[in-house]
C-alpha cells in the first residue's frame, strides 16, 4: 500500500473511533430521555452492561476471525454488525427490545474498535508513528465525544431520542466504502492449524453467564446467583484445560506469563471500571441534582474530550523526557485530581466544579490508553500482537461491563433505600421523571429536594468506588515504575 492509501484507510478506520465516541456520549445525554420515554430506570445499568457485554464476547472472536480470513473483512462485518444494531436501537418500541438491539450493536463494536488497532500494528512498525497515529485515534474519538453530547442534546431536547442512533448510520457505511476500496490486506499465509471451537464456545458461555450473574445481583435470590457464578467458574476452568490443548488458542496461556502485559493489563481493567462513574453519572448529577437541560448534561463531558485529545496528542512527546512508567503515573494522577472532586462534592457542588473533574479525567485517560496501548503490543512478540491488543479489549469491556452492573446496584440500592424511608410519598417511578428537565417540572415541588438527595446518595456512592479503583491503580503504577527502575539500572 502506499502513502495515499494507508492515509485513506486510516481514515477510514478513525471513524470507528468516531462512531464508538458517538454512541458512548450520546447514549449518555439520551439516557434521561429513554427513560422518561420507555419507563425504565431500573435497567439503567443493563443499557449500558448490556452493550459492554457485547463488546467483550465478540472482541477476540472477531480477531480471531481476522487472522483467519483477513482484517479488512473482519472489520466490515465487525462495521456493519454495529450499523445493524444502531438502526434497530432507533426502532425500538420498548425496553426489551432496545436492550436486545443494544447486545447487536455491542457484538460489532467488539471488533470495530479493536481490529484496528491490529492494522495499524502492520501499517504503523514504527512505535513513536504508531503512537502518533494513536493520538490520531484518541483526537477522532475525542472529537466524537465533543460533537456528541452537543448534537445529542440538541436531538434529544429538539427531534427525539431515537435519532442519536441513526446517527451512526451513514458514519459506518462511509467507513466500510472506503476500507473495500483502498485496503489492500496483506497476503499472508492464514493458519492452517484447527479452528478452537471449544474455546470459542466456552470462553462466550462463561463470559455471558458471568455477565448476567453481575447484572442480576440484588434482582434475584441468593442461590439463583450462586448457580450463575459457579456455572461460569465451570466454563472458564474448561477454557483453561482446553487452551493448554488447542493447537491455535483464542486465549494463548503464554500471555499471562509476561509480568509486564499483566501489570499492563491491571492497569487497564481498574481504570476502565473507573471512567464508567463519570461518563455515565456526570450528565445524571447535571440534570438529576442541577435541573439542567439534556444539552447541558452532556456538555459534562466536552471538557474532558478537549483535555483527553491534547494529552494524547502531547504522549508521543512526553516519551522523549519520560519513561513509560512515569507517563503512566502522570496520567493516574489526573484521574485521582478528577475523581477527588466528584468524590467530595456535596450536592450544591457547583457545574463548574463537575467540568474541572471531566477535565482532569480527560487529561488522565488520554495518557493512560495511548501509552498502554503501544506498551502492551511492544511486551509481546509479533505473533502475539493481535491477541494480546484484542484481550487488552476484552478486559477493558469486562471491567466496564462488571463495573456498569455493580455501579447501576449501588445507584438502584440507594433508590430502593430512599423509597422505602420516604413511606410511600416518593416511588421510583417519580424517579424516573427526576434526571429529566421537563419531566421534573411536573413532580411534586415540595419533595424535590428529598428526591434529590436520594439521587445524589447514589451517585455519591458510586464517586467513593471509582475513586477507590483510581488509588489502587496508582499502587500498581507505582510497582512498575520501580520495576522499571530496577530494570534500567541492571
């Protein structure tokens, strides 16, 4: 391929970024909407999990799909799967089947985000202009997440709510154009070696099972989850047995013996857990505890998207002073400033107060995921390249997904707790009203500020959490900076 088209196909591939940024944002700021619109306040955390759960089942099947036919397919299918769910979301007519829309969407955004980064392993050799091709990608998704909440609000607060999903429509429709038209796959030889079914099989058995199980805790009985978890165990321990047999594994075993992927993949799972209390939760405290407009609450995140696409611009230069160690504790560093904020802000917290947050988070996550990014693909030899950035996906969307079931239980159990102490004067239905700005117009006046102070107990106790998850990825990024260290002067 030449200049021209690698730059066309890199292109075209950032706009997976693009699409992935735009759904993430505006199903945020829409979110109130849905709600409102399809009465489910109960399922927040399902919208979201629901997604997730998609994304981490389909993400190493999908590279593995690519090292057997070839990416450029792989990533249409990957596309067009995405754009398929993205119109039945727009279409759907309750929540059960906007949920079931949302899973389809997950399953293509499993490998519409993740293969990419495969192609520009083979596009990009260099590691400081693969880095710099990463800044690209952060700045395409961070520009998606500033184009989102703006053009989401204004949809939702002037069109309807289902067109946020439409959006994305043409967006991957461009993208597969431009990949069947200027990607040339290298010809290479395909494994001839046995397709691991098994693996396949059992590793998407245990994940869903899991999954659901995390999802469905405080909505069923005790043993009910017990079954779940331990079916699950059962399935990942015959992952295991059938990982050490396979002659082509979807989970190679080698890769959990490099000490440095491990710490890299750490880091990834505590962080990613984290950044799902602000983006979910920071549009809900604007329009929950502030009365804002949709526009307004997703306007919590533009500040951030600004902030994250400079610090991923600005990686590549900091590695000429720093080593990889330290760039990643300057970034966890932003994220603790960010989460502090939210941590200890009392419900009159000011609105600028929750944008200086998102900016410090955007500074910490355009750090972390561009210099991790290129550091788990440099840890591992070249053969190991695909599978080692698809599980780095993978676990980024398990620990969200685990982290959007446990953050939608602690937010779900402190509405329970408040309805239940208001005696019958506030229902979660009111609730439900509550996060949207027209819809609280018609809730009682007079229990406003007990309905908030419910929603903001939630919220408050999911900040704590985060901010729990932040410190400990400090503790790790602390150990192998020393390690780091240790190494450099041997």
């Amino acid at each position: 391929m030449n200049k021209k088209r690698i730059t066309i196909v890199t292109m075209a591939l950032l706009l997976s970024n693009a699409m992935s940024g735009l759904d993430n944002t505006i199903i945020n700021t829409a979110l109130p909407r849905i709600i409102a619109d399809l009465k489910g306040i109960e399922y927040m955390g399902w919208m979201v999990s629901v997604f997730l759960l998609g994304t981490a089942v389909a993400t190493p099947l999908w590279s593995k799909l690519g090292e057997r036919t070839s990416n450029k397919l792989a990533y249409q299918l990957a596309a067009l799967t995405f754009l398929l769910g993205a119109l039945f979301q727009g279409m759907a007519p309750n929540m059960f089947i906007l949920l079931l829309a949302r899973l389809i969407c997950g399953l293509g955004n499993g490998g519409m985000v993740s293969i990419p980064y495969i192609i520009y392993s083979d596009l990009y050799p260099n590691p400081a202009k693969r880095m710099r091709t990463l800044g690209l990608v952060s700045a395409f998704y961070s520009s998606a997440t500033i184009m989102g909440p703006m053009l989401g609000g204004w949809i939702v607060d002037t069109l309807s709510w289902r067109w946020v999903f439409y959006l994305n429509i043409p967006v991957a429709l461009i993208s597969i154009i431009l990949v069947q038209i200027y990607f040339i796959d290298e010809k290479v030889a395909r494994p001839k070696k046995k397709v691991d079914l098994g693996g396949a099989i059992t590793l998407t058995l245990g994940l869903i099972i899991m999954l659901i199980g995390v999802d469905l805790i405080g909505e069923t009985q005790l043993g009910t989850l017990l079954v779940l978890f331990a079916a699950a165990l059962i399935f990942f321990g015959m992952l295991i047995i059938i990982e050490k047999r396979a002659e082509d594994p979807v989970i190679p075993g080698r890769l959990f013996k490099n000490s440095d992927l491990n710490i890299d993949f750490a880091l990834f799972v505590l962080i990613w857990a984290a950044m799902m209390a602000f983006s979910v939760y920071a549009p809900m405290w604007a329009q929950g505890l502030l009365a804002t407009s949709a526009f307004i609450g997703g306007a919590t995140q533009i500040p951030g998207a600004f902030t994250d696409l400079c610090a991923s611009l600005s990686v590549a230069k900091m590695r000429e002073h720093w080593s990889a160690g330290q760039v990643v504790l300057i970034g966890i560093g932003s994220l603790l400033i960010g989460y502090f904020i939210m941590m200890f802000g009392p419900i009159t917290m000011p609105y600028f107060l929750i944008i200086l947050a998102g900016m410090f988070q955007g500074v910490g996550n355009g750090i972390v995921f561009n210099e991790l990014q290129v550091k788990v693909q440099q840890d591992v030899e070249k053969k190991d390249v695909p599978v080692a950035t698809s599980f780095s996906f993978l676990i980024r969307m398990i620990a969200s997904a685990v982290a959007a079931s446990v953050f939608g239980l602690i937010m779900n159990a402190s509405l329970f707790k408040g309805v239940r102490e208001s005696r019958g004067s506030i229902t979660i239905n009111m609730l439900n009203h509550l996060s949207d700005a027209e819809t609280s117009k018609l809730l009682p006046q007079a229990l406003l500020p007990q309905m908030r102070q419910i929603l903001y107990s939630g919220i408050h106790n999911i900040m704590i959490v985060a901010t729990i998850l932040i410190i400990a990825s400090f503790f790790i990024g602390y150990y192998a900076r020393q390690k780091e260290k240790h190494s450099i002067s041997k």
